[in-house]
C-alpha cells in the first residue's frame, strides 16, 4: 500500500510568473558567477601541467641531443618560465575581459 503525499503546509507560498522569472534570472546568476571561477582554476591547473610538459620536453630533448647539462637546465628553466608567465598572462587577461563583458551586460539591462 502506498502512502499518501502529505498536503503543502498552509502558509506555503505561492510563486506568480513574475516572482519565477526573479529566481530564475538570480539562479542563472549565481550559476554563472560559480561556472566563472571554476573555469579560473581548470585553466591555471592547465597552465601548470603545460608548464610541466613544456620544461620537460626541453630538458628530455637537450639530453638526448648530448648538449651540455647547465646549459639544458637552464633552458627548460627558463622555457617553463615563460610558459607559465605566458600562460598566466593569457588566464588574468581573459578573466578580466569576462568580468567586463558580465559588467557591461549587467549595465545594459538596466
């Protein structure tokens, strides 16, 4: 036998058209701003690994090529450097860029 759906409580609000589109438009924000600062970490976790890759794979090709060892250090060194500086750059600007672009539409709604 199956149990019956308990009734609404009587001081259960009633929502109109307009009141939804309210919540609505206040989720789609909230989501949004929680989507913009995840995708800040996922890109920096991706600048790291590239980073990573980057230094690696001049240091691999540097010894397999028999080049001096200071020398090849040095250069994986400084290429995951400019990778990350690069890279990092590229992250600050484009969150900036977003930010205005969230701004500016914000602005214009109104």
């Amino acid at each position: 036998m199956m149990a019956a759906h308990p009734a609404p409580p009587a001081e259960t609000l009633e929502l109109t058209v307009a009141d939804m589109e309210i919540v609505d438009r206040l989720v789609e924000e909230r989501l949004a701003a929680r989507f913009e600062t995840e995708s800040f970490f996922w890109r920096f976790r991706l600048i790291s690994v590239e980073t990573f890759i980057m230094g690696a794979l001049v240091l691999v090709a540097g010894l397999l090529l028999k080049q001096p060892t200071m020398m090849v250090l040095r250069a994986s060194v400084l290429v995951a450097a400019t990778c990350f500086a690069t890279g990092l750059t590229l992250l600050l600007l484009s969150a900036w860029a977003a930010r205005t672009l969230t701004r500016l539409r914000q602005w214009w709604r109104r």
